[in-house]
C-alpha cells in the first residue's frame, strides 16, 4: 500500500507539473523528467500481486503522456508554420512509440505472473524512453 501511496505522489506531482504553465519550457521539461523519473521508480517496485493498481498506474502514466502531446500541439500552434510542420513529423513518431508502450502495458494486464518483472520493466523502460523523446522534441521545437 505504501508503494502505490508514493507513486500516486509522483504522478500527481507530474500531473501538476504538466497542467502548470511555464515561463521557461526547458526548465518545465526539466520537472517532468525528474518527476518521470521518480513515478517509474516506483512503478518499479509493483509486484505481480500488485497487478490491478500497477496497470492503474500504467494507465495514468500514458494519460499523462497524452496530456504533455496536447500541451505541444497548443504550443506550437502559436510558433508558427515551421515548427508546426516539423511538429508533425516528430509527433508521429511519438505516437507511435506511444503506441509501442500502451502494447507493453497491455501484456502486463495479459502477464500469468511468471514474466511480470521483465515485462514491467520493459514498460518502465519504454515509458522512460518516450517521456525523453518528448522532453527531447518539446526543447527542440520551444527554443
């Protein structure tokens, strides 16, 4: 119980940090990234008897992600044609590694127990990635 109590602080704190408007985007992006750090930190600790509140979890990870692609796409509809073009290209890409870690969370929920942890951390590490690439194209199209 303590493991999912730490966890939902660090997404409520990645949420909050998403939501929250910045002045500099790089260092918005900077928050997020520790805080994605932390939350999959914990994620990691969920066992194969944790599986319900580990695939909740998992579930409120990828809403996030959904959250910080539409902050994006707000942003870059004020930057101008350029960037919204390129905007596109990335954001295809990261979609479809959107798409790569949601399949991940879903043989989590499928998982008999015997591979939980390679299949978990699989995700983790998949989510990981992915919040980097967004991080990644979110400095590259705000600065």
């Amino acid at each position: 119980m303590k493991i999912k109590h730490l966890f939902y602080a660090g997404a409520t704190a990645l949420a909050i940090a998403v939501a929250a408007p910045s002045v500099q985007a790089s260092s918005n992006e900077t928050t997020i990234s520790e805080e994605t750090r932390e939350g999959i930190a914990n994620f990691r600790q969920y066992s194969a008897e944790q599986s319900e509140e580990a695939i909740e979890a998992g579930e409120n990870l990828l809403d996030q992600i959904d959250n910080r692609l539409t902050e994006l796409d707000l942003r870059i509809e004020e930057a101008g044609d350029e960037a919204a073009t390129e905007w596109r290209e990335q954001k295809a890409v990261l979609e479809a590694r959107r798409a790569d870690v949601a399949a991940k969370l879903e043989e989590l929920r499928e998982d008999s127990g015997d591979t939980w942890d390679d299949i978990r951390d699989a995700f983790a590490d998949a989510y990981s990635d992915l919040s980097d690439a967004i991080s990644e194209a979110w400095n590259d199209l705000t600065s």
